[in-house]
C-alpha cells in the first residue's frame, strides 16, 4: 500500500456520498492492521463552499471531489484493494489539509 493512494470506498453504505478514500498513512507504518484515510466526498449544488485550505478540491476518474480530512478514520488495511488512483502529486496539499484539522494552520 502506498501513501496517497486512493482507494473506491470499502464502505457500502456511505459509496453514494463517498466514492473513494484516500490513504494518508505513512508507508513506514505498514506493519499496522488499520491505515487512516480521508474521505473524497461529493458536495451537493448548494453547500456552502468549503475552506479550500481544509478540503481542497480532486479530481479522481474526472469527477471532482473534497477531501474531507476532518473525516478521517482508521480502516481495516485488508479492506483496500485495487488502488484507482493517486494523488501523490498533490502531497503538499493533502499534509496542509490535515495541518489544517489538527493545528487549525
């Protein structure tokens, strides 16, 4: 597994808002079970915008989706198969986003 892979959503239930997860975890700690992801969210017409800093915009098989790093939550590593994509390119953003949640940077 890499960092900043993305991933389709292991979770069924939440697929129709979020299609994908990105795995922010770094490779270093791949002896875990668990690996902490970000949710790629689709926001409805209508919301407010979201603070780019904090949830900056992707887009992952020509949809545009946030990144909703105060979202994050550890996920079964075995769950994550057949990465999509990766935003490896857009690492600085995505280590801002998360500054952004835990240091209010």
């Amino acid at each position: 597994m890499a960092q900043y892979d993305v991933y389709p959503n292991p979770q069924p239930a939440s697929r129709p808002f979020v299609p994908y997860v990105l795995d922010v975890q770094s490779s270093l700690i791949d002896m875990l079970h668990t690996r902490l992801v970000m949710p790629l969210s689709r926001v409805p017409p209508g919301l407010a915008k979201l603070p780019t800093n904090l949830c900056p915009q992707v887009d992952i098989n020509g949809e545009v989706l946030s990144l909703m790093p105060h979202l994050a939550a550890p996920v079964s590593a075995r769950l994550l198969k057949n990465p999509v994509a990766s935003l490896q390119h857009r690492a600085t953003e995505v280590a801002s986003a998360l500054d952004a949640v835990t240091s209010g940077v």
